[in-house]
C-alpha cells in the first residue's frame, strides 16, 4: 500500500515504513498544523484510506470570540492605566508637588446698562401723564371687586426721587389717619401665597410643573417662592398682551420697573460696583448663595418640565425671583391642610407691598433679642396681619398719621447686609453704631489635613457659622465651640471623656447610651459617638473633653477669626473717611454708598468678636483657665432658648460678661482690618 504524504513548506522527518502491514515506530496522535501547512491528497490506485499520515487541524476561534478577547484586553489596559494615574496623582498631591483643580460656579448674571437713567425716564413719564394715578385706581378696583375687600380713601400712591435719584413709588395719606383705623383690607383670594399661585389651573406651566411633581419617581421639593415666581411670570405676559386691569399693580409697569427696581440689589450690580463689596461676606457667601438657591430651583422646575428652558430664561426667573423675595412678607395665613389654624406663610399682597421700610433711630445701642422686639413694635407706624373674621389681611394703622405722611412698616432689625441683599437699601451708619451688638459675623473651620477615618466619616465638607458680636444668655458661640472640639479631638481626648462619663454621666447634658460590658471596651468610633454628638450637621461636642481640646479648639477658632480680619481689603477708619467725603461732595453712586455702609458694618462686627475670642484663648492658656474648664449646670428651671446648652464649663459666665455693654472698649490691632 501506498502511504499518504505530507507536503509542507518546512522540512519534516521521513515517515517510517514496515512490512507485514504493521506500523512499528509511529506514535500515532493529533499533532499542531501550522497555518502555513496544507493536506496533500493521498497516491495512488488502491482508493483506500489510510490514517498513517493525517494531520489534526484544532478548532480556530470564532471571530465573536475574538472581538472579545480583544475587548476583554483593551479593558484591563485601560483599567490598568487609570489605576496607575491615580495613583501617580495621589502621591504628587502628598509630595506637594500637585493640586486638584475644580472648574468653579460661575453664576449667570444680568445687570442694567444704564440705571439713572431709566429712574429719571420712568419719574418723568409718571409724572407727565398720571400714569401712577390711573394705575392706583384700576388696583383698588380690583380689590374692592373681591369678596370682602376695601381700600380707604385717605391712601394714595406718589411717585418721588429718593436718594440721589432713585425712582421711588409709596403709600400716602391724604388725610388724617387716626390709630387703628382700617387701610387696607385684601380679600384671601387676592393674596399671592404659595398654596394659592399653585392651585392656579390657568397657566399651563404650573400645571405642567404640578402634574411632573405628582408623576416623578424622586420627591423633588419647590419652595413656597419658586411657585409664587411662576405666577408672576405667567400674568405679567397675560398683563401685557391684554393690558387687563384685573392684574397687579407692579406689573403694569413691567420690565421698566423691575429692571430699576433690581439695579440696586446686589445680585444684579455689574463688576464696578461689586467691586466696593470685595472681601466680604456678603460678597463672597450671600450673593452666591442667592444666585445659587435661585438657579437651583431653576434646575429643579426644568429638570421635571425641559420645555420650561425655552419658555421662561433663566434671567427672567432670576429677576421675578428676586421681586417676590423683596416684595414678600411672611404672614399668618389658614393652613391648606386644616383651615382652623394659620401657619406662617411667604405672600406676595398686592398694594400692601408698596408699604415701604421704616424704624427710627434708637435712643441707645440695642444688645439682645428683647431690646430688638421692644423697638421694633414701638417703631413701626403699622400692622400687617390675617383676620379670620373678615377672611382678608388688613393693613391697620397703630398710630395717628397726619397728612402727607408715608405709610410705613418695619421689616424687622437686621444687618444692613441683611436689607441690601434682599431690599436694595441699608440704614445710615449709625444705625450700625446701636445695633452692632445685634450683628453675627460668619466664621469658616476647615477640615484638618491627614484626618482620621473614625473622625472624617462624620465630616462632609467645611462649615460655616455665625458667631455674635456681643454674645448673651439667648446667642452663645456654643455652636462654633462644639464644632472645633470635634476638629481637633484627639483619640485619648475622647477615650479619655469616655472613662470619665462612665463614672459621671452628669457630664453631659444628654444621657449616653451604655452597652453592657461592651462600653468598657469600646473602640474609638464608638466612644466618639457616646461622647459626641455624631447626628448633628456638623457634629458637635456639647462639653469640652478636655483643657487641652478646649484651648485646641479656641485656638483654631482664633486662627480662623484672624485670617477672616485679614482677608478685609481696608479698614473700618477708611470707610468713615470715605463717608464723610461723601457727605459733603455727593463723590459715591448709591450702590457705592450702600457697599461702604455694609463693608463697615461687618468689620465692625468681626473686630468685636475677635476681640473676644483673643480674650478667652489668652485666659484658657492659664492655670486659671484650667481649673474654669470644669463643668458646671444651670437650673433645669432656668428656661433656655436657641438650642444653648445646660451643661457648660464654668468659663463660659465670662464670656457672656465679656458681651455686655461697655466691656469691649479697645479692640487688639490684630483684630483690626488694615
């Protein structure tokens, strides 16, 4: 017999042959086949197989298995690469050698090109044609019209100039107005609250935002002035397209008035006026928290409804935002859920909101929560406030008011910080000279660098607090304290507390929740969390661990207090010297004047804490200071307010007679802006 033959491009032993038809010699199993290898049929005239020489071919793969093999390969690699770049990083970022970069926020913003002069256009054409009478009449048609509703005929509405020629539009009597006397009475179906602009089945977009808040998976909170934005957007179009005078009476006016109106609040001033607020707070924390708060429920209302994007622009929602955040007073209004009862409710009320700001001047500087209460009503000209009876708010007078008088009401004693960013005006000077002891200031504690696990799972990001400028028995740093302890807490501080509360539980206000003989053995986390209060945003400890947590934790709140004192671009003396030369030259815009004002305020407010601050680090650093760390209770039928706590260190009478009137004179140049 012939035996097959294998023809192949490289060279291979000879097949071994033998008689008697045996195969001696031949190891007979599949062997590899090189692609390059070919079967050559066998020769001859027999027709017979013979299985000598045949070669084996193994299964290729199929090209879906390839494909991922390949992409099998291409996931580890890049797998692979990214571990290696986070960790090339990681170590750059302990070497010092890089840092992390983050694209920062930058709001959207939009301020008026020219707003002296659209105040001046809009006077003059208010005056000329008695725009402002003709509006005044078709608002209190409107309200009359409602069920219950009345205007006095002793109010009118005038246009006038106020400071340096801003355009102003107030209410006036005409006549004698004695005390008590109704002056306006607003029917609750007139009343923009938040239930009520909700519930406004007219507008397609707040039946397109209520419906996707109904359907959506996630609980998605609007706030009660997201839903009274939406309204006034809706019928100020409405208002424009049918000149109606069944709308409000602001929005007459429309883009004129609100745009001038805007110009003076800080979120709409352009970079040379923000200029003036440079270094601080408000700057730097509550202007961006504004544009960030708004944008947010923009975001919100746009996520549920993506039409909305192109309907209504985000500078248009940012501007009505900040109408009804200016415009709107919280009132007692009856409850949706159980109209027996009022709850306290964020309401636009048309021709009430023209009542403009006004407290007098104190007789002597005001310090604590009372004294701001006793002003306040005495100092206000009127009231606003919700009668059952009559279904309606009523503007009421609390005293006489002769003719010609403005109708006023005081929007509360806060910093003129306070009333520019929401109000668009600040109080004279020496309004902050009375009030200062009234005033907080903002203090931030960073997250300490290489932070322990069993401590860092409690911290999210850094913390800001307001800290009083004359601390007293309602408003104490315990706060900022409680904070700092925690910051700086070492692992002994806490185990160490731990071993002292379990003999005296005392030590804290809060009992601590004891685990049997697991207490005796707890680890470091767990001791955090008996000693401290771990639920708390930031977390807190109530009571000092120890003297050296507590001279810890003043000292990184001096630390802190300081760098804030240096981050002010001028001083306090700077400021007066720029007051006074615009008191007699008229050098400063209003916006600029308003900036001055508040810049001076806060440094005043900050110089005063810190002055406190320097004196209780200094005391705590002596033997003094130590034994005062003890602990000590106030009566459990004392009555505490603001959350203070009732287990303190003996210490802290110090600091509440550090905030009385007269003890803080001087003020350490460190603690002076230069």
């Amino acid at each position: 017999r012939k035996r097959g033959i294998i023809a192949a491009n490289m060279s291979c032993p000879p097949a071994a042959s033998v008689s008697d038809g045996s195969y001696e010699g031949v190891r007979r199993r599949p062997v590899p086949v090189h692609y390059d290898w070919h079967v050559a049929p066998s020769q001859g005239d027999d027709g017979e197989d013979d299985d000598d020489g045949v070669v084996f071919e193994e299964e290729q793969p199929t090209k879906f298995q390839e494909y991922v093999g390949m992409l099998c390969d291409y996931v580890f690699w890049i797998l692979l690469a990214y571990c290696a770049a986070n960790l090339l990083l990681w170590i750059g970022e302990q070497l010092g050698l890089i840092h992390p970069h983050f694209e920062e926020w930058m709001p959207v913003r939009w301020w008026h090109s020219d707003p002296h002069g659209v105040q001046k256009k809009l006077f003059e054409n208010a005056t000329s044609g008695a725009v402002t009478a003709a509006q005044f009449e078709g608002l209190k048609k409107w309200i009359i019209g409602g069920p219950g509703g009345w205007v006095s005929p002793k109010l009118t509405v005038v246009d006038y100039l106020s400071e340096r020629g801003r355009y102003e539009r107030r209410l006036e009597v005409k006549e004698v107005v004695e005390q008590d006397e109704i002056l306006v009475r607003l029917p609750l179906s007139h009343v923009l609250s938040s239930d009520f602009c909700k519930q406004d089945l007219t507008d397609s977009t707040i039946r397109q935002v209520v419906d996707a808040q109904k359907k959506h998976t996630e609980t998605i909170e609007i706030s009660a002035w997201t839903w009274i934005t939406l309204y006034m957007i809706a019928h100020s179009r409405k208002g424009a397209i049918s000149a109606s005078e069944s709308w409000r009476f602001d929005s007459l006016l429309r883009t004129e008035y609100v745009d001038a109106a805007l110009s003076y609040i800080p979120i709409f001033w352009d970079d040379e006026n923000l200029h003036w607020l440079n270094g601080t707070d408000l700057l730097n924390i509550h202007v961006l928290d504004m544009h960030a708060a708004i944008e947010t429920e923009y975001h919100k209302i746009t996520y549920m409804v993506p039409s909305i994007q192109d309907s209504i622009p985000v500078i248009e929602f940012k501007k009505w935002a900040m109408v009804v955040m200016s415009r709107g007073e919280t009132v007692d209004l009856p409850d949706r859920e159980n109209k027996t009862r009022t709850v306290p409710q964020l309401a636009i009320m048309p021709l009430i909101d023209l009542v403009d700001h006004h407290l007098p001047m104190p007789d002597q500087p005001l310090f604590t929560d009372d004294d701001l209460l006793k002003f306040q009503e005495r100092g206000s000209h009127t009231n606003i406030s919700y009668s059952a009876d009559s279904a309606a708010v009523i503007l009421r007078a609390k005293e006489r008011l002769d003719p010609k008088v403005a109708v006023t009401v005081g929007y509360g004693v806060r910093s003129n910080a306070d009333y520019l960013l929401y109000h668009g005006f600040t109080m004279p000077r020496e309004w902050s000279d009375l009030t200062i002891c009234t005033q907080y200031g903002m203090i931030e504690l960073p997250l300490p660098e290489n932070m322990p696990i069993w401590k860092s799972q409690f911290l999210a990001h850094p913390y800001r607090f307001a800290v009083p400028a004359c601390p007293n028995r309602k408003s104490t740093p315990h706060v900022i304290i409680g904070a700092a302890r925690f910051l700086v807490a070492s692992e002994q501080d806490v185990l160490d507390f731990e071993a002292r509360l379990i003999k005296d539980p005392s030590l804290l206000d809060a009992t601590p929740v004891f685990r049997g003989d697991k207490f005796l053995h707890h680890s470091v986390r767990e001791a955090l969390v008996n000693v401290c209060d771990t639920k708390a945003q930031p977390p807190l400890c109530r009571s000092p661990l120890s003297w050296e947590n507590e001279r810890a934790a003043w000292a990184l709140v001096k630390k802190q207090t300081l760098a804030r004192v240096v981050a002010h671009i001028t001083s306090t003396d700077e400021d007066d010297r720029i007051l006074r030369e615009d008191d007699s030259r008229n050098s400063l815009s209003v916006n600029q004047r308003h900036a001055v004002i508040v810049r001076r305020e806060e440094k005043m407010t900050l110089q005063r804490w810190c002055s406190i601050v320097l004196k209780i680090a200094g005391f705590l650093d002596t033997p003094a200071g130590e034994a005062e760390c003890g602990i000590t209770r106030i009566p459990d039928s004392e009555t505490l307010e603001n959350h203070e706590p009732r287990v303190r260190p003996r210490y802290w009478q110090q600091l509440l007679d550090l905030g009385k009137p007269g003890e803080v004179t001087d003020f350490p140049t460190s603690c002076r802006a230069r």
